[in-house]
C-alpha cells in the first residue's frame, strides 16, 4: 500500500481581507512546497473565488462548512455546488467552533458529509473532545461517537481527511504532548479498523490541530509592557496580567500548530499532517507546510 500523503490545511476562519490574503496567496505561490504535501487553504466563504483565482493550482482551496442540500431557503447557507462551481473542491465539516458555537450535532455534521461526498467534494472531517470530556476520562467515548457519525455516511474514504483537534488544548493552557496526539491518532486508526477496514484505516489520513506542549519551549518568552497594556485591553476585568493568561489569550486568536512545534508532530507515526488556524494567515505556514520533509 502507497504511504498516506502529508496534508496540511490552513484554516483561515473569520480573517482577512482582499489585500492581507492576497499578500498571503504571494507567499504561498512563491515558496518552494514540498511536492510530497498536499495543501489546502480554508478561506472565508466570501473570498472562495478570489482564493481559487490567485491561488497557484498545485493549492487546493476548501469552504469552511456547508449545507447538507444542493438549493433551497437556507439563509446564510452555501451548497457544495456552489462551491464546486467556483472550482473549490474541499469542505472542512465538524469543526469544534461549528460544534461548540454553533451547536451543530453528530447527526447534522453526518449529514452534512454523506451531501458533500455524494457532490463530488473532498471533506475534512473534525473530531475531538472538550476539556471536561478529557478529564473525565471519556476521551476515546467522544472521538469515536463522532467518527462513528461520519463513517456511516462514508462511502469512498479517499476523499476524507480526518482531522483530531482537542478542544482542551486550544487556548485552555493545558496542552497535549506529540506523544498524546499520537496515542489518540493510533486509536482512531484502530477504530477505523474494527469497524470499517484495515485498508481504509492504513489508507485514511489523520491529521492533528491542537495545541501541542513544543510550543514555546525551549524560547526566552518576554513580555514588554506596551505589549502587556494591548493584551490588558482584550482581557476585561483582570486587575493583573500574568504570562500563562497572555499566552492563553494569544493561543486562542492564533491557533495551536505552529512553526515551532511542527516537526516534532509531524514525526509522529500515526500524524499524517496538520489542520492549522491563525498559523496558517503568516509566512511561518510554509515550514508547517514542509515540516516532513
């Protein structure tokens, strides 16, 4: 069996504008890439097309969710062939933020998958559990509810990307080692074993997007007083300002794979790669990117 191809995706969620992308899509197309990573940018639903346009071809483009129908009176919606209209041709469903913020259940990220594979799309599938859920030791329970609500819309695997982020370790202080987000990588792996196939489960990529111990350590972190007042001013009443809330704050804006963390992710067995957040909008998203090779 061919080795699983490093994916590494940008979640661009909420940000940007024309000029701040576009400047971003010049990185991009003009950095070296390795050929051996497939990438993929999420962009906000409105800059799709423009995305897709400036983007160099070798780069995939993927809406950031969709609707679980092809048209209809769903405001505010978009269908995946709207999005395979403007030459898209990947969704990232299940997100923790779609979960968590937006309330959307197994059943409807279900849903939402079986459409989007039926149109031709490739899906980014999220998965992961939230603090509470870790430290009741019921970690295993949530992952596989949620894949098994996926799987069963699943026919062809090689349009789906499995992508772990524990909610617990993005922005929470708490943070998981390379060696966690391998432990629940190889369970999942397992899971898909037992209950689909050893092929698809060799074949499935599982890529990790949370916020792992690497990163800062091993840098002198200091905090200058100008930067300390700025970060006062998101951080309504606190009377203080401590690092560990500074880095919290920071890790919530930001996202959790960073280019100081990514290699020691990446040489895990069972980590096929990266869905990355506020990372992914820097010139750093090029060494994620290459962080295999």
């Amino acid at each position: 069996m061919a080795p699983r191809k490093f994916f590494v995706g940008g979640n661009w969620k909420m940000n940007g504008d024309k000029k701040s992308l576009g400047e971003l899509i010049q990185t991009l197309n003009g950095a070296k890439l390795s050929a051996d990573t497939e990438v993929v940018c999420g962009a906000p639903a409105i800059y799709l097309d423009f995305a897709r346009q400036k983007l160099d071809a070798k780069i995939g483009v993927a809406a950031q969710n969709c609707y679980k129908v092809p048209k209809g009176a769903f405001t505010g919606e978009i269908s995946p062939a709207m999005i395979k209209d403007i030459g898209a041709a990947w969704v990232i469903l299940g997100h923790s933020e779609r979960r968590h913020v937006f309330g959307e259940s197994d059943e409807l990220i279900g849903q939402k998958v079986a459409h989007a594979l039926a149109e031709g799309l490739g899906v980014i599938a999220c998965i992961g559990e939230k603090l509470d859920e870790r430290e009741a030791g019921i970690t295993e329970k949530v992952v596989f509810e949620q894949t098994k609500a996926i799987a069963d819309n699943v026919k062809d695997w090689s349009k789906v990307v499995l992508a772990y982020e524990p909610v617990w370790a993005i922005g929470t202080g708490k943070t998981a080692t390379p060696q966690q987000a391998q432990e629940v990588h190889e369970k999942l792996r397992g899971w898909l074993k037992s209950h689909v196939s050893d092929a698809v489960a060799q074949s499935t990529r599982i890529i990790y997007g949370g916020e792992s111990e690497v990163t800062l350590q091993g840098r002198k972190c200091l905090v200058s007083l100008p930067v300390a007042a700025v970060v006062h001013n998101f951080l309504p009443g606190k009377e203080t300002l401590d690092f560990q809330s500074i880095k919290n704050h920071l890790l919530a804006c930001l996202g959790s794979v960073t280019g100081s963390n990514c290699k020691e992710l990446a040489s895990q067995h069972d980590v096929d790669g990266f869905l990355v957040g506020g990372a992914s909008l820097k010139p750093e998203f090029v060494d994620i990117i290459n962080a295999k090779h």
